[in-house]
C-alpha cells in the first residue's frame, strides 16, 4: 500500500469527465494499482479512484516535455527568443517550477477507455507499506447466523414447534426455514436482519405457492427480523403473518452485562 500526501490535481475522462482542483489531499495506491483520492472532511468515499484492473504509469517526463515543447514552440512563433532570453530561462530552470507539477501519475482502466491523471505538485509524504495477506472481514449477526441459531431454537416461533428442513427447496427459491407448528400445521420462516417490506412480499411469494401444494397446506407465514419497519410490521400483518423480533445476543447465549437492580 502506497500513501501519498501531497497539494495535487487530478483530471478524469472517460465515460464521464471530472476534475479536482489543486487542494491537499490523500492518495491511496493498492498492490493492484487501483488509485483511490481521498479529502480529509466529508464521505468515507473517494473523490475519485480507478479501480482495478487498470494500469499506473509515472508520466511526469512525457507531460513536463509536452509543457516545455509547447512554450517553447509559441516563443519561436513570436520571434521573442533570443540569446539573452535563453541565459534566463536556463537560470530560471534551475529553480523547481511552481506551475509544473512534480509528478504526474496516469492510471488507466484495462476494461475501457477510462484514464484518471494526478498531477502532484507538492508531495509533503510518500510512504509505502506492506500489509501482507489480510484474511478478510468476519460478520457476525448475519442472516446464515440468525437462521441457524433460530432453526436451532424452533420454539421461539411457538411451543410445541418442530424443523422440517433449513432452506426449504421451492420453484422460486429456497424458504429460510420450514417447521411444523404444535397443531401439525406447515410455517414458512423468512428471516432478515433488518426486516422491511421486500421481505414480506416474498414471505407472500413463498406462502402462495406452497398453499398450491395439498401436502403442506394451509402453509403460515413468519416474518422474523432483529427489527422490523412500522410499514413492514402493518403489511405482514395484513397478510396474516406473524412478526417475530429476533434477539441476536440472546440467542447466541449473550448474556446482558448492563446494570441491573436484581
């Protein structure tokens, strides 16, 4: 990981066209190459980045050359050049430009025509690090999670409860849960984190087609969730399904560590 704090600009084109004036700002640049531009206020996005798989090359000598090429051709064309002209250029090159960037950094995506330019003119860090392999991000309280822990504790959905089968197959997709009630009656569980009303209507889905089935009518609807929308709470309930509100760190043996009176 290569990190750069620097006054820069950036330019990109492409499919779209964005710049960034010049302003202190973080650059980020992965193994990959992928270039990431980040200010210090404001969303945890970028400002601009191009993804990976792409290309970074250091242009500065070809744009700096561009730069010179084009003002010395202009001075030629205005008959303004002449020997003492050129004993102060010469001196004067001898001092870092305040217009010319320091660095210039092209990246350019392999997929298309997209090309992101960074022209660095004061770069007040340049670090790079190596992280190694990171073994990625562990969720906890995923849906996977709540369903096993649910299929695990079937009674929370009533007493006397029984598993059928986790991911009960369907024609349009698997139910999270399929149980057996206390009255011997088929209950088709959806679960969701953070349950709204996508969730009910394909808990509404699953309902309809397996009331089709003699076997398993009448099917009941679940609709468990560590919370569930107002909205979500008023349709299920219109459609005769029960909402269940799932408490993660209870089912997983969590025990609460807050103060209590007894």
């Amino acid at each position: 990981m290569r990190i750069i704090v620097a006054d820069c600009s950036a330019e990109y084109s492409g499919r779209l066209n964005a710049s960034l004036p010049l302003a202190k700002r973080v650059l980020l640049i992965k193994a990959d190459n992928s270039l990431l531009i980040f200010s210090e206020l404001g969303s945890y996005k970028p400002l601009n980045w191009m993804a990976a798989p792409c290309t970074l090359k250091d242009v500065t000598a070809q744009v700096i050359g561009q730069v010179g090429d084009e003002s010395g051709d202009e001075a030629a064309e205005a008959g303004q050049v002449d020997a003492q002209s050129k004993t102060n250029e010469s001196a004067d090159s001898a001092e870092p430009s305040e217009t010319l960037p320091q660095q210039v950094l092209r990246v350019s995506s392999d997929k298309s025509s997209d090309v992101l330019e960074v022209s660095l003119f004061h770069v007040y860090s340049d670090e790079s690090y190596d992280l190694g392999e990171d073994p990625g991000l562990v969720k906890d309280g995923v849906e996977d999670h709540l369903q096993r822990y649910l299929a695990e504790q079937i009674e929370r959905i009533g007493a006397g409860a029984k598993l059928v089968r986790r991911e009960y197959p369907t024609a349009i997709g698997p139910v999270d849960i399929m149980a057996i009630n206390a009255d011997g009656e088929h209950v088709a569980v959806e679960i969701k984190r953070h349950g709204g009303i996508d969730g009910v209507e394909q808990l509404t889905r699953y309902c309809e087609l397996l009331n089709r089935d003699p076997l398993l009518a009448p099917v009941h609807g679940i609709f468990a969730a560590q919370t569930i929308t107002p909205q979500a709470q008023v349709l299920a309930k219109d459609r005769g399904f029960t909402c269940l509100i799932l408490d993660y760190d209870e089912m997983k043996g969590v025990e609460d560590d807050s103060l209590r009176l007894f």
